[in-house]
C-alpha cells in the first residue's frame, strides 16, 4: 500500500526522484508508482481548508467562510471568501498586498484584508480594516493585525489581544449600535 504522506513529501521537494520503493515523481507532479508488471498513475490535486467562520449581529444572518487552496506543491495561491447572501471571492494571495474588500454594504467598505508580503508557505500578518463608525460626512475605521501560520499541511490563524497569541478558528463582527442611528459600523472583533 502507498503511504500519501510520503507522495506529498515528495512532491514538495519539486524534484525528479526515482526511489527503491518503484515511486517516479516528475516535473508536472504526477506519481507513478510500479505496482508488479503496471505501473499506477496519481495526480497531485489542490487542497482546500478553512482558515475561519465569519459572523456578524451588524448586518441580519450573515456567515462567512475564509478558505485557502494550497497548490500541488503546498504553496497557497488562492483564497476564497464565500457568504450565505451570495457573496463569492476568490482572489490570488498576491492581491493581499493591496487589500480585499471582503464586506460592503450600503456603499461602504465594511471590512477589507490586507497583507503586505504573505508568503504562500509559510503566511504572516493579516491587517482587517474595518468601518467602526460610519458618519454622515467622514467614516471612522479601525483596525486589527492576525497572523496566519503553516502548520504541516494546515493553516492555523492567531490574534494578538492583550499581548497574547490566541489560535481562533471563528470571527465575531460585533456591531457598533448609537441610538436614533441603529447600526454605525462595527465595535470590535471577536475571536474565538
């Protein structure tokens, strides 16, 4: 039986390898592997996981779901975000640099992503830039830094509160209330 640890391993490297074993990974990252008289053929494919789930009280129902797809080579190209309003992105890791609206309503940038020099293995610092109060004439916005880690084959996101590192799997926009206004922005983040 084939070990797939060892296949992903291998197709990390980025190498031509011919093992004892009777594996031949090429170039284009398909496994051959000879199985007696002939020999199997494995693609490599992408993976998917989710770094976060994303709810807010500000705006009625809404959850989000921020995901990441790792190429065959384990370097992470695309994210996506994906709503239960229809809101679908999916955007290269290199447009991090200049920032992702991921909410908008009523006109304004709710919350947008930033991430100056990500690296595609091993992550870094995420900016969230969100409206905390949004005024007739100016919009008032604050903002958050997150870290997102490899671990292995995963993605693990931390906040940085109060001078410690927290590992969060789930966002909790929280909604900024003025009475006669209703809801203004959001107050704070809320990771969990």
């Amino acid at each position: 039986m084939m070990n797939f640890a060892f296949v992903r391993s291998i197709a990390l490297s980025g190498l031509i390898l011919l093992s004892t074993s009777g594996c031949l990974v090429s170039e284009n990252l398909s496994l051959t592997h000879f199985d007696g008289e002939l020999p199997i053929e494995i693609e490599l494919a992408p993976r998917e996981s989710t770094l976060a789930t994303i709810t807010t009280d500000a705006i009625a129902g809404l959850k989000g779901v921020f995901t990441a797809v790792d190429n065959e080579i384990g370097q992470t190209q695309t994210l996506r975000y994906v709503d239960n309003k229809g809101k679908k992105l999916e955007f290269n890791v290199t447009d991090l640099n200049k920032g992702v609206v991921l909410m908008v309503e009523k006109g304004r940038d709710i919350a947008k992503i930033t991430g100056k020099n990500f690296d595609q293995r091993n992550g870094g610092t995420i900016t969230i830039r969100y409206l905390f109060e949004g005024g007739l004439s100016n919009d008032v916005y604050k903002s958050i830094d997150i870290e997102a880690d490899r671990q292995g084959e995963n993605w693990v996101l931390y906040s940085n509160n109060s001078n410690s590192r927290k590992a969060f799997t789930e966002m909790f926009l929280k909604k900024n209330e003025k009475p006669f206004l209703g809801v203004v922005g959001i107050k704070e983040i809320v990771f969990k």
